[in-house]
C-alpha cells in the first residue's frame, strides 16, 4: 500500500489519502511506494517554482527516512508512468 504526503511551500509534509482527486495542478505530492522502493515527487503544472523546491527537500527527507535503497523520481503532471497511476486505482473489497 502507497502512502502519501502533500508538500507545502513551508517544508511541511502532512500524510494524506493516495487518491486521484488529491491530484491538484496547484499541489505538489509525494507517493511512497514500498513495492518498488520508490518516493514519488508530482508536480501539479501549476504548483509553481517554490512549492515544487520545498517539495523537492521534502522529498528527499522522506526518502531519508524510508532507507537508501529508495529513489526520487519527479513525475511531472501528464506525463504518469502507468506504474505511479497504478497505485491510484480504488481497490475492491
């Protein structure tokens, strides 16, 4: 399971629900995906340049704390590898 943080221009990062309407081209996400040692950084098209910065730094706490074998990757909005949207999908019970 994905866990997911919005990042904000104060270098905050509260965890927050992975789901698709969080996607917000004002917003800048981190997704950490366990499954393939992935931290997740999506930049909105319009999250502008100091929010995508403090998001960055976060991004690269948060892959601090999950370990080393973990590796950023900048996603910019529209171009989602099917592996990051994957992780979006509502499961069923």
């Amino acid at each position: 399971m994905a866990r997911g943080f919005e990042l904000l221009e104060d270098g905050t990062h509260p965890a927050v629900e992975v789901k698709k309407e969080s996607l917000q081209s004002t917003k800048v996400f981190c997704v950490v995906d366990n499954s393939t040692h992935s931290v997740y950084l999506w930049k909105g098209s319009q999250s502008g340049m100091r929010k995508q910065l403090a998001g960055a730094l976060a991004a690269t706490e948060i892959r601090l704390e999950c370990g080393e074998r973990f590796k950023v990757q900048a996603i910019d909005q529209g171009e989602e590898p099917p592996g990051f949207l994957s992780l979006f999908e509502v499961e069923t019970v």
